[in-house]
C-alpha cells in the first residue's frame, strides 16, 4: 500500500476520533449540565476531568490532522515516478 493512502487512512480514523469525542463531550456537558450538579455529588468530583481530558484529545486530534494532511499533501503522488526508477 503506498504511503499517500497510509496518510489518507490515517486522516480517515482520524476524523472518526474527532466525531467521537465531540459526542462524548456534548454527552458529558448534558450530564452536567442535568439535575444541578453540587459539590456532594459523585459527578462532581469525575465529570471535570472527564471534560478536561476531552477537551485535551480535541487539540491533540486536531494537530495530528494538520500533521497528517501535511504528510499526505508532501509525500509523492502515486503517479509521480521515483527517481531511482529513472536510472
């Protein structure tokens, strides 16, 4: 398999990544956002963090598809003919 759909299948299940967790974060800001959440609660001690570490894998999945489009964008098309072929 070349390296260009390598790239766009990285793109792909990146993206699938992105769709989850912005459900996830939705779903989590609805449970919070639900039946006033207050300090003695147990969803309160964990829905902060969860939000946190969400919000955390969002940046991340959108530096990791800038880096990928950047790779795929770079690399050789599969027509381009390498030059060790042409010797």
């Amino acid at each position: 398999m070349l390296a260009t759909e390598h790239a766009a299948r990285l793109l792909s299940r990146l993206t699938v990544i992105v769709q989850a967790v912005d459900d996830a974060l939705q779903a989590v800001e609805a449970v919070d956002e639900a039946g006033g959440v207050t300090a003695g609660e147990e969803r309160a001690r964990w829905l902060p963090g969860i939000k946190t570490s969400l919000r955390r894998i969002e940046v991340e999945c959108a530096e990791l598809r800038y880096a990928a489009l950047e790779l795929r964008d770079g690399l050789p098309s599969s027509e381009t003919l390498q030059p060790r072929l042409l010797e």
